[in-house]
C-alpha cells in the first residue's frame, strides 16, 4: 500500500480502535473483577495477601472499593481514548480542508507541483502531489518559464485570499482551492 493510501486510512483506523475501546472496556472491566476477590484469585493466593484474615463485612467492603477504582479507571481510560480520536479527528478534517478554510494557520500548504510548471496565467489550474488543485484567481502573468515538477508554498493572505509561490520565480498569484 502507498505510504499516501496508508497516511489517509492510518486516522480512521485509529478512530475505530478508539470507538471499539470505548464500547468494550466497560464490558472488559465488569468481566476482570466480577465478583469478589475469593472469586477471582486462587486459594493461595487469596490466603498470600493475608485477605482469608478478613471477616465477611470487610472483605465486601474491600471488593466494593476496588470495583470503584476500577470503574474510575475505565471511565478515565475511556474518556482520554474518546478526547484522542476526537482530536485526531479535528486534524484530519484541518489536513483535508487547508486551503478551502485557513483554520487561523498562518502556515503556508506546500507541495510539489505535478507535471511541468510554464508560468502564471488566469485561470491556469495547479493540481499538487498531495492531490490539492488550485486555480489562478488573478491576471498576473509569467511566460516563458519552464520548470518541472517545482516546489510550491501556498500561503494565506487576509479575507481568504492565497498566494502561490513557486520555487525560483518571485511572483506570486492569488489563487484558490478547487479540489
């Protein structure tokens, strides 16, 4: 699989893993201490931790106390791996949509241009090696240069506005996300 195809389905896998914790560990840890402590250790090790000491009132209370550490724990480990996915999420949607929205990012989208780079022209469409087109949005202009595959910044400007600049040349066209 292409380290790209890989990139794209590496977050939803870890938003599945995530939903299933989510789903699972409350279930996983009723089932790890069903019960009482006689119930789930061995004789001897009941007897180890000294618990065969303890009279039938305590040894509820103590069984008690850790079926609550335990539910808290989950509950803990459940809401650290939903805000996780969640966030994970949120990046995602940041990385597919920079470009159409700046999300208050000054960082510029930077790429490969795919194919051979011949200047500036209005309505010249741009597509990147990660997949983004951009199109010319202004009449600024550049003939006679001929570069292959060149190395693009796209930063944002203010009010939506993005600026292309290719590797070696000085202009810079406002451009737009189209895909």
């Amino acid at each position: 699989m292409p380290s790209s195809a890989l990139r794209s389905v590496r977050p939803r896998l870890l938003a599945c893993a995530a939903l299933l914790l989510c789903v699972s560990a409350p279930a996983l840890a009723q089932r790890v201490v069903d019960g009482d402590l006689q119930q789930q250790m061995t004789p001897a090790e009941f007897k180890a931790a000294g618990l065969d000491k303890l009279d039938a009132a305590e040894l509820a209370t103590l069984n008690r106390w850790l079926q609550g550490k335990v539910e808290a724990a989950t509950t803990q480990a459940v809401a650290a791996v939903r805000e996780e996915a969640r966030e994970e999420g949120r990046q995602e949607v940041i990385v597919k949509n920079r470009g159409f929205f700046d999300f208050g990012s000054s960082e510029p989208v930077t790429g490969v241009l795919q194919g051979e780079f011949r200047g500036f022209g209005q309505g010249r469409v741009y597509t990147l090696d990660n997949g983004q087109v951009w199109e010319q949005t202004d009449a600024t202009s550049l003939a006679g240069v001929r570069k292959q595959s060149p190395k693009v910044s796209i930063s944002p400007g203010v009010m939506g506005v993005w600026y292309m600049k290719v590797e070696g040349v000085n202009t810079r066209p406002k451009v737009r996300r189209t895909k």
